[in-house]
C-alpha cells in the first residue's frame, strides 16, 4: 500500500466553506444571523435562472440556535425574490431527495452534524440534490465578501414567501423505505436506533418499524442542548450497551444530522464505516451490481478494506476526506458505491449524499438475504491496526512548510514501508490536524503517531 500525505487543504483557497459547508459557534461570526441573512441573498442570486418563481427547501437539525439561523436565512432568500419551503427538524439526505422531489432550485440544511450544541453550520444542495461544488460556493463567498448585491431590492409581489412543508417527514419515509428490497420485511427483528437527539429522531425509528423491525429508540429526546451529547454515533458504547442489555440482533447509531451510521453487532461490538462498506461492496460484487468493480473510499479508509474487495476481484479507489469528494468521484466515473470509515455511505443508486437510515437498510438487507448475523458479515474484512490523534490547532500552515513535522514523518514511513501508511491532515470544519498512522503492530504505531504529534505540538501549538 502507498503511503499517503493529505493534500492542501480546502480553507486555504476560501474563507467562508470547509469541507463540508460553513461552520462555528453559532452567534459568533460567521454562523451569525447577519451572515446568514447575507447568504441567503447570494444563494438567490446565484441559482436564479429564468423567469419562474424559484424555491429553496430549508431544513434543520435539532439544536436551539437552528431557530434563530433559519429565520435570517429564509429573510434572506426572501428578499431576493425566492419562497422558502420549511421543513423543520429532518436529516441531511432528506433535504436533498426533498430539494429533487419538489422541483425546487436549491436546499439547505442547518446542522453542524456531530458537533456540539453550541456550534451551528450549513450546507447547500443544488437543484439536483448533490452539494454544491467547490466553484460554486466560492462565488457565492465573492458575492458576499465584496457586497455585489446591496444594490438588487425587489418589491411589492417579487418578494418571496416561506411556506412550511408539514407532510416532509412522512414524504422521507416513505421514500426510505422504498430502497429496501420489495421481497424483504424486517419481521423477527430487533434493532436498537440511537438518533443522537438530532435530526433523525422522528423518521429513523419509524422506517424500521414500518418494516416490521421491533424497534428500541434512544437519543430521540431533543431539547435543543443535547444533540450528539452521549449518544449516537459519535458516542457508540451506548448503542452497544442497549444492544447487549436488550438482546437485539443490531444496533444503529446515527450521528446529528443522520446522513451517518455506526453499526453494532449482536454481542455489542462496533462495526465502523469500512466494514459495512467491505459487507455491502462485497454483496454487491456478487450480485454484479458494482459498477467497474469498484468500491470509492478516502485516504482515512483501513488497508483492510483494499485487501478486502481486491480479494472479490474488485478495486477500492481512494479520494480526499469528505463524503462530497467521494460523492464527485462516483459521479465523474460512473462508479456506484462509497463511502468514508466515519460511516458516510453513498449508495448512488438510491441517494444523492451520505444517508444513515438508507445506508442501515442496505446492510439489513445483506444480512437478510444471508442468513448471517452481521458479526460474521464483519469477518470477511481483516482490520489492520490503526492510531488516530486529532489535536487542536491555532493555525494551519502548509505541512509541507513544518521541517520538523516532515522529518519525523518520512522517517515512520520508511520504517513502515510497505506495511502501512501515515496520512496527516487539517480537519475541514474544525481547528484541528489529525494524524493516522496504519500498520502491523498497535503499539508500534501508536509510538509513531504519538511522534509526529510531538513534532505537531512543537511547531504549530497543537
């Protein structure tokens, strides 16, 4: 396996849009209720094309500070001539069939996903359900930074409306389940649903039920503070735990915005993003359903799923980390299928983003038509150690520009060699730099990592 270095990131090029939208505290610039207003006007201008009334779907997360962004951004929006379509609290993957279900020119989706409460965030769909691309938010933040549209004010009937869509939960349901197979049911079936107190917390439990699941629900008790906070997936052991208290066959843990899962299996032990990825690659395989052989991953993804799919006669292809940027290389190759290990799986076939609920149904369905439990589905997949740091940051010079840093890490690559990887990176959405390190013994990696993040402290204060 070649060793891997993260490229530069994102945020160097814009100021505004990460990896995976806009993020902060909410209230503290930039998710504050002027930039919100801001945006929402350069979003107008940036998908009005034609002579019809145009239309932007709005949803939302779970958190207090949701109530206070969606409003400037629906005036926003408003004042530029579009009506806004409110759907309230709903996941990520919802928005986005929802924006294509109802013809709409854009979506939104307010959510910071597993961040704390305290923090607020924000994404755009296009009108064909996929995140914006890179170009595209980077004109809208031109827009914005250089005040190009104080000057357009529309009147009297050409100011928009905000209508609230009061069916959306039930239209995301039903459209769930329709991409579990027709001939299969969930009779017999216990499950554990972990919704993180977040977006999920209405449609998740009911598409399981619908089934025909016995469904146990936790983290379905919103209150505006305790969204990702001890539950979900970002917070495992608690699924688990139920999963083992309550004897069920699987438990789904699904992180704030839902457009995420992690999985347990029958005895309470985590199976993460890559070993449902090598499950559902591998059945799609056998069912010559994967286009080209070929499963996307990011640079985050273990060895062992490499060596997994490639045994099947299939290839993994590997891309930068965010879902969007395995959503555009699916899309530019006429592949079908991929996903990241933190358990964003994009099933092209069915959605147009990372989808929790969507993502759980195609493993049940595996393990349906298997017979098998989903601890041995896990086994086809040989994990090889890994060591993750996240350590926060002040600032994010170019790694290339950290002598130290650079020493340090060619120097475990060459004791690695072939036998594993090191890929350190700056998250997208939070001041943090990361480092993995991938190879055959957990202590001598965990040495490794704990190394490069010395070098990482000394020159940037981590």
């Amino acid at each position: 396996m070649a060793v891997r270095l993260s490229e530069k990131p994102l945020e160097f090029a814009r100021k505004l849009f990460g990896t995976d939208g806009i993020r902060g505290v909410a209230n503290v610039y930039p998710m504050t209720g002027e930039l919100m207003l801001k945006l929402g006007r350069a979003v107008a201008h940036t998908i009005k094309r034609g002579n019809h009334r145009h239309r932007v779907v709005i949803g939302k997360d779970t958190r207090v500070s949701g109530y206070m962004l969606e409003t400037a951004l629906a005036s926003g929006l408003c004042s530029m001539g579009v009506d806004v379509l409110l759907c309230g609290p709903l996941p990520t993957p919802a928005i986005s069939q929802l924006t294509v279900s109802m013809r709409a020119d854009a979506g939104s989706v307010i959510s910071a996903s597993h961040n704390p409460y305290q923090d607020n965030g924000i994404k755009f769909f296009s009108a064909d359900g996929f995140k914006l691309p890179d170009e595209v938010e980077a004109d809208i933040e031109d827009l914005i930074a250089n005040d190009k549209l104080h000057h357009l004010r529309p009147t009297a009937t050409s100011i928009g409306k905000a209508f609230r869509i009061d069916d959306a939960t039930g239209r995301y349901i039903v459209y769930a389940k329709n991409t579990f197979p027709k001939h299969l049911t969930l009779d017999g079936l216990t499950i554990v649903v972990d919704c993180a107190h977040g977006a999920a917390y209405k449609v998740a439990p009911a598409v399981f039920q619908e089934l025909g699941a016995k469904v146990i629900t936790i983290g379905n008790s919103p209150d505006g503070k305790n969204i990702n906070r001890g539950f979900g997936a970002l917070h495992p052991e608690t699924m688990c735990r139920m999963v083992k208290k309550s004897g069920a066959n699987l438990g789904i843990a699904l992180d704030g915005d839902a457009d995420r899962l992690i999985v347990s299996d029958e005895h309470g032990n985590v199976v993460d993003g890559d070993a449902v990825m090598a499950i559902c690659g591998l059945d799609l395989i056998r069912r010559k359903e994967l286009p080209k052989r070929t499963v996307v991953a990011t640079v985050m993804s273990n060895m062992g799923l490499d060596q997994c799919i490639e045994g099947a006669g299939g290839r993994v292809v590997r891309t930068r980390v965010g879902d969007r940027y395995v959503v555009e290389e699916l899309r530019r190759n006429g592949y079908a299928f991929g996903g990241e290990q933190s358990g964003h799986l994009i099933f092209l076939s069915h959605a147009n983003t990372g989808d929790g609920t969507v993502a759980a149904l195609a493993l049940l369905a595996v393990m349906q038509e298997s017979g098998k439990p989903i601890s041995e589905l896990a086994r086809s997949m040989e994990v090889f150690p890994q060591s993750q740091l996240g350590l926060q940051v002040s600032s994010k010079p170019e790694l290339g520009s950290l002598p130290g840093v650079m020493r340090v890490i060619r120097d475990v690559e060459k004791k690695l060699g072939s036998r594993g990887r090191v890929l350190v990176r700056y998250s997208g959405t939070e001041p943090k730099v990361r480092v993995l390190v991938e190879g055959p013994d957990q202590r001598t990696i965990d040495n490794y990592a704990q190394q490069i993040a010395g070098e990482l402290k000394k020159a940037i204060g981590a």
